[in-house]
C-alpha cells in the first residue's frame, strides 16, 4: 500500500547575522544553508498494517508525512501510496488517504459540525443517503450522539478530535496518515480515540501509519515501528523485537520497610531512582534471581514487583544513542 525508496528531502534556509548590518545584509543579499530534514528513507508498509513512526522533534516525522500525502515535493527518491505517485495529488489518490495533525483542525469554529461534514460530503461527491448513512456508523462509532449539532467552538478537546476523526474519515479512505491524533487528550479521551481507530481498522481494513509522543498510543496500536533520528530511518521491525533486543534489563522495584543508604543499595544493581522508601533497579537478566533473592535476605521488603522497563526510557535511549547497534 505504502511503497518508499531512498526518500530524501532538503530545505534551504535563509542565515542572518545578528545586529543592525546583518538585518542589512539579509535584506540586501540573503545566503542560505541546506538543511536535510529526511536522508534515504526506506519501508513498505502492506494493506491493513497499522506502523508506529517514532523519533524526537525535529526528526524529520512531519516532512516525511507530508511528502507521502503529496503536501510537499522530495528533493530524491521514490513513494508510491495505493498505487498512485502523491506529489501529483490525482483525484483518486485524495479519495484513497486523509491526514490528521492533532495540532491542525479543519472544522468551522463558530458552526455545528454537521455543516462541516457536508461541505467534505459535497467536496468528496458523496451522495446523500451514502452521506447520511456514513455519519452514521461513524457517529455511533466515536460516541458523538448529540454532538454534532453544537458549535465546535461548544466542544471539548477530546470531543473535537472525534469529530476532526469523523471529518477526515467520512470518504472512507484507504491509507490514515496520523500525526499526533491524541496532543492535548485526557487519558480517557485517548483511550476512546484509540479504541475507535482499532474498530476502524478492523471493519476497513485500512492502513495506519501513526506517529505520536505518545507511547501508549503506539503499543496500543502498532505491533511494527519505523524509528527515524535525524532524519535517518535506524530501525525498522516489530516493537516486541526492539523491546528484547534493546531491553537486556528488567526493572524490580521495591517498597522498604524503611529508608536505606543510597550507596549500600547501589550492590543490589543498578539504582534508576528512589522515592521515600520506594527504590528502582535495573537489573540484567540473566542475574535477575540472584539479585532477588540477595533483595530479599539483605533488605526489610515490604512489596516487590519485577517489570521491564519503560517503553519510554529504552526508545529515549536510542534516541540519545542516534543509532541501532
């Protein structure tokens, strides 16, 4: 469905010295640098999937997006999504994709909502009772009953995301480009949204390709994840082989029965944090049950857990690293 090969993109940007002559000078004669924002990106993503796009700001994840839904041109390289070359933005290929920035919205403020919704049923050439119907499924789908005759403006935030996924999925496409869908939720309201796209996923068949700070969305959602730094694709495979591979610790956390020295605790392994009377280690796994069993017999424990580590902190690290090795 997704085809991408040696995908690149460059920008110029304008350097301006500081001060009152360099104002001058840019004005006058402007020079520039190149900047890389993505370098030789490849993947393929198959009809159906649904891929996690993880880096930090500035990765090159929103360029990369816009490239694959024809906003912007590549400097190098190849895409092709459900068979069309995007940047030529063809009527059936905008028929066959939408895309969702969490921080973008395009419904009207001061109308209801079902205003916006038929101007994209008429810009989609949606008939009338398939329009209907459409609201309907999906309205029952997102939980909005009752919604979407309120100004947007009357929306909350997580109501408005809905309702910005009903607007964007109202010409049932093929290919979901979403960027950050959840920026901003509640806890609650992600969790509704995520339970929607797995619905939707499930009844159409429809390729997700997802990025989001967000790691629960993404192991809630995606069992494959591309990992971009710099611009670079650094790994591309499942979120369960990243996790064992670059996981070789798990992490015990202990309740004491009271406050021990920092430095006696260090023996045990390797303290990640303490709170109070609650200390964490990060312990190889290989020596995860002596290292229990010495916890145990030398400490007053109260309660003891054993988990791996948050997703977070090993996809942080990698980040940090800007490698896979």
């Amino acid at each position: 469905m997704i085809e991408v090969q040696k995908l690149g993109k460059t920008y110029p940007v304008a350097v301006k010295e500081p001060g009152l002559m360099g104002t001058l000078r840019h004005f006058v004669r402007r020079t520039y640098r190149m900047v890389e924002a993505v370098r030789d990106v490849s993947f393929t993503i198959e009809p159906g999937e649904m891929v996690g796009f993880l880096g930090p700001n500035g990765a090159g994840k929103t360029t990369t997006l816009k490239m694959l839904t024809g906003l912007i041109y590549p400097s190098t390289g190849r895409v092709r999504v459900a068979g069309f070359e995007p940047f030529q933005r063809e009527r059936a290929f905008l028929q066959q994709i939408t895309l969702v920035m969490g921080q973008k919205q395009q419904l009207l403020w001061d109308l209801p909502a079902l205003d916006s919704l038929k101007i994209n049923a008429a810009v989609y050439g949606i008939a009338e009772d398939e329009y209907r119907k459409r609201v309907g499924e999906l309205t029952e789908m997102l939980t909005l009953q009752d919604k979407l005759t309120q100004p947007v403006r009357k929306l909350s935030l997580g109501e408005r995301m809905k309702v910005e996924l009903l607007a964007a999925l109202l010409h049932r496409p093929r290919v979901l480009f979403l960027d950050e869908p959840t920026l901003g939720l509640d806890v609650n309201a992600q969790v509704a949204v995520r339970d929607f796209l797995l619905e939707y996923n499930r009844r159409y068949q429809a390729t997700v390709l997802l990025t989001s700070h967000y790691m629960a969305d993404i192991t809630a959602l995606c069992d494959r994840v591309l990992l971009i730094h710099q611009g670079t694709l650094i790994y591309d495979g499942s979120l369960d082989g990243l996790l064992e591979r670059f996981s070789p610790c798990r992490e015990v956390k202990l309740e004491l029965a009271r406050l021990e020295d920092p430095a006696m605790l260090a023996k045990f392994g390797t303290v990640k944090g303490i709170e109070g009377r609650v200390v964490r280690f990060l312990v190889p796994r290989e020596k995860l049950t002596t290292v229990v069993s010495q916890l145990l017999s030398g400490l007053q424990v109260v309660d003891l857990t054993v988990t791996d580590p948050p997703i977070e902190e090993i996809i942080g690290e990698l980040f940090t690293r800007g490698q896979v090795v």
